[in-house]
C-alpha cells in the first residue's frame, strides 16, 4: 500500500518532464529576420527567350530573364531596349552553345547567369547587379 502514492508521485513527476521535454521541442523555433545590406535595386523584365540547345535540334531552353540594377543607372531600360537585338543575338549564341546536361545543374545554372550577366554589361556598358530567372525550363 505504501508503494501506491509513491508510485502517482513517480507518474505525476514523469507527467510533468514530459510535458516540459514536448513543449520545448514543439515550441516554435526563433524567428530570424534578413536583411539584405544591398542597395536597393530595380528590375526589368527583359522577357521570355526560347532556345535550341544541344546538336539534335530537339531539345530547348525557354525562360524569363530579369535584370537587377542600382535605380540610379536611370539609362539601363533604354539602353536594354535600344539593343535588344543585339542581345537576343547574343544570348541566343550563349543558350545554343550550352548542353542540356550542362544546364540542368545549379552550377549550370550559375555558370549561365554569369555569363548572362557578362553579356549584358559588354553590350549596354552598365553595371548590372544580377540576373534572376522568373521562369526556367529545359524540354
């Protein structure tokens, strides 16, 4: 009989660490906030480029290309604009020399939007930020 209360006392103490132990995991972890130390840039949408890649013809690159730049370069749209065709030549040379194996890889992906980003800059004579794919797709 005296087993009895020692053994509630037993159950409410393991109650009690198991409530602590589930609660602390349970618990929502701490919200951590980003901030980005960069100025603030500006986009613009340079539009969808669709592509042929690799020797069979068969297969293509399609996706939407944006371009990041400090809001203080007030010329960049006009200067995209004014060479787009130049630059729709250009990347279009860039896609077609890639292999689809080449960009179905994050470092495939990375090594296109450097070079994205190369080909940008050499023609319109800008500083651009970064390149961002709104859409990307390798068929």
């Amino acid at each position: 009989m005296k087993k009895i209360p020692i053994m509630v006392v037993m159950i409410a103490v393991e109650l009690g660490a198991a409530y602590f132990i589930m609660n602390s995991i349970l618990a929502k972890p701490p919200q951590i906030e980003y901030r980005d130390e960069r100025p603030e840039m500006v986009t613009y949408d340079f539009g969808e480029l669709l592509v042929n890649i690799g020797t069979d013809g068969r297969r293509y690159f399609m996706g939407n290309i944006s371009v990041s730049y400090d809001p203080e370069i007030e010329i960049m749209p006009d200067e995209i604009e004014k060479n787009r065709l130049l630059l729709n030549d250009t990347l279009t040379t860039v896609l077609m020399g890639c292999s689809v194996r080449e960009l179905g890889t994050t470092a495939g992906r990375e090594s296109l939007r450097v070079d994205i980003q190369r080909v940008f800059e050499n023609v319109t004579q800008l500083e651009i930020d970064r390149i961002l794919f709104t859409k990307y797709l390798i068929q």
